[in-house]
C-alpha cells in the first residue's frame, strides 16, 4: 500500500527536540547505525537515540575525531568508513556482517554540502557519491542484517532537493558545475532512494522514509565562504553569526530523523518525506522552503536512479 504524501497530524513540530519524540519510547535492545553520528545532527541523534536505550554504531571517515566527539555518550562503537570510497564500504559492511548482529534502525545522515567541484572514485562528483551511492551501496550491502518485520530506513535529505531534479544525461556534472545544484540533485536523489527502498523492502516488514531536518547550523556549512554566508544574511558584515529565527538548534533538527526512525506514528507507512517531525505535504508551485518536490517522489524515476546507482557501484541486494 503507498502511503500518501499528507501531514498525519504527528502533535509535534518544528520547535520539537529528538528527545521529544522519543518520550516514552523504550529502544533497549535495539541496534542503530547512524553515519556521521559524531557532528552536528548526527551526534544528536546518537545520544538521543541512546538516552532511550539503543546502542549505536557510528562509522566514522575519521575514527578517533568521532571517539573522542562522543567521549562520555554510553551505549556507541566507532569504526572506520569513507562513504566516498566504495572499497571503504564493502569493509565496513563485511565486518558488521561478519559480527552476525542485525540492525534495527539505520539513519543516513552523513553528507557534504556546497563543496568546491571535486572527484571521488571513477571521477565521480562528490556530493552525489558521498551522499547517495555511498549510502546506496552501504544499505545493499547491510541489507541481510537489516531485521525484517519491524526494521526502518532513514534517508537524511534536505530542502536542498528543490534545487534540482536528477540530471540523467549528466550525473557526474562533466558539463560545468554549480555547487548548489549539485547538492540539489544529491538530496533529490536520497528521497528516491528512500522511495524505492521501500518499495522493495515493505513486503518484508522493512519500511523507509526521508526528510529535511530543517535549517541549522552544523560543521555542514565548512564549504560555504563567510562571504558567502554574510551575502545569504546569516552572519552581519564582520562575519559575526546572526540570531536567525528560523533556523533550529541541533537537538530540534535531529528530532525529524529521530521520529522517522522510532516513531508508532508511522507503523505500516513508508516511503514518504517528512519535515518537522510530521510527513510533509507536496511542494506549492514556486515554493522552496517546504514540502517535496513531485519529481522526488516519482515511483518510475525512483527505479530508474536505482537501477543506475546499482550499475555504478555493483551492488544491489534485491538483484536476481
């Protein structure tokens, strides 16, 4: 059944922590991964996610900065992955599997925003294959520890996707290069991810879900030059930070990962993003600033990134 693209009414919103929607939420005995579990939302995420009682995996592309980032939060293992790197991923993915655990919740949270033109892999643009292949061939590759009958995909998107569709005829941008909306096609891409994902792992209990988190400020924005974010309004003219009303703390912006992770809200949906800990409406025309874009949600362009990603990173768990 497809879930629709409607506010469900969660009681929570914007100004909602991750400590908020996980009141009375009891995750003892859960096991989540979080990516980028160690900065700015994801470290949130991990010590909310562990202040209710699951333990959580944290890869890391620099393993002792994230150990000692969450020096002091109980219940977190740190282990090597460069999400750029897809021989990184297949060793990160083997040694889990090789633990013979099973994952209840994974959050793909880590990403790069805004960065200078630069080449991962095969020549690949960056943001497009840190934040989606990357964790494509993570979750295909983690697929047979991901517990059927209750597990849930978490697909960390972003506003940014109102930048751009997919570019098919261009992926990697060998065409010229446009920061913004090269992060714009990669935050495109995770929402489909997440709406094919679920369509291929519902039937077996498996559900996913993407979002934006909202506005905030996190080591996210190390790309953008102070100019830059003086000329966007978000810092005065000596480059001090402003008071900007509309942007969340840390711990209200992981609050929308947090619920599409854990929340009974959301059981027998998936497939939807979702803003402000509530699924999100279809984007108005001319509208940057909430809801989702149709070609985001699209079930046939979905299938086609899937298919794509897969031949690019060769793997796909749901091959044959």
């Amino acid at each position: 059944m497809t879930t629709a693209q409607h506010k469900i009414g969660s009681g929570f919103d914007a100004r909602s922590t991750a400590d908020d929607v996980l009141a009375g939420i009891d995750l003892s005995g859960k096991l989540a991964l979080v990516t980028g579990g160690y900065s700015g939302l994801g470290l949130e995420t991990t010590r909310a996610l562990t202040k209710a009682g699951a333990r959580v995996v944290v890869p890391a592309r620099r393993p002792e900065h994230a150990r000692e980032e969450l020096a002091g939060v109980e219940g977190v293992e740190v282990d090597a992955l460069d999400l750029g790197d897809l021989e990184s991923v297949r060793a990160f993915a083997d040694r889990f599997l090789a633990s013979g655990r099973t994952l209840d919740l994974v959050i793909d949270n880590a990403g790069i925003m805004a960065c200078p033109e630069t080449r991962v892999g095969p020549g690949w643009e960056a943001q497009f294959a840190t934040n989606h292949l990357g964790h494509f061939a993570l979750v295909n590759r983690l697929w047979p520890a991901i517990e059927p009958g209750g597990a849930r995909v978490v697909s960390v998107s972003s506003r940014g996707h109102h930048f751009s569709g997919i570019r098919w005829d261009d992926l990697h941008w060998q065409r010229g290069y446009d920061k913004w909306e090269a992060y714009g096609q990669a935050k495109t891409a995770n929402v489909l991810f997440a709406v094919h994902l679920d369509r291929l792992g519902r039937d077996v209990g498996v559900r996913t879900f993407s979002l934006h988190p909202g506005a905030i400020f996190t080591p996210l924005q190390r790309h953008i030059p102070i100019a830059e974010q003086i000329e966007r309004g978000w810092r005065d003219a000596e480059g001090n930070m402003l008071d900007l009303a509309g942007f969340k703390t840390p711990e209200q912006g992981a609050a929308t990962q947090v619920w599409a992770a854990t929340s009974p809200q959301l059981v027998g949906m998936g497939g939807v993003y979702c803003e402000d800990c509530d699924v999100a409406e279809p984007a108005t025309p001319g509208d940057q600033t909430s809801g989702v874009r149709d070609y985001a949600v699209d079930a046939g362009a979905a299938a086609r990134l899937w298919e794509v990603s897969a031949e690019l990173t060769g793997v796909n768990a749901f091959s044959g």
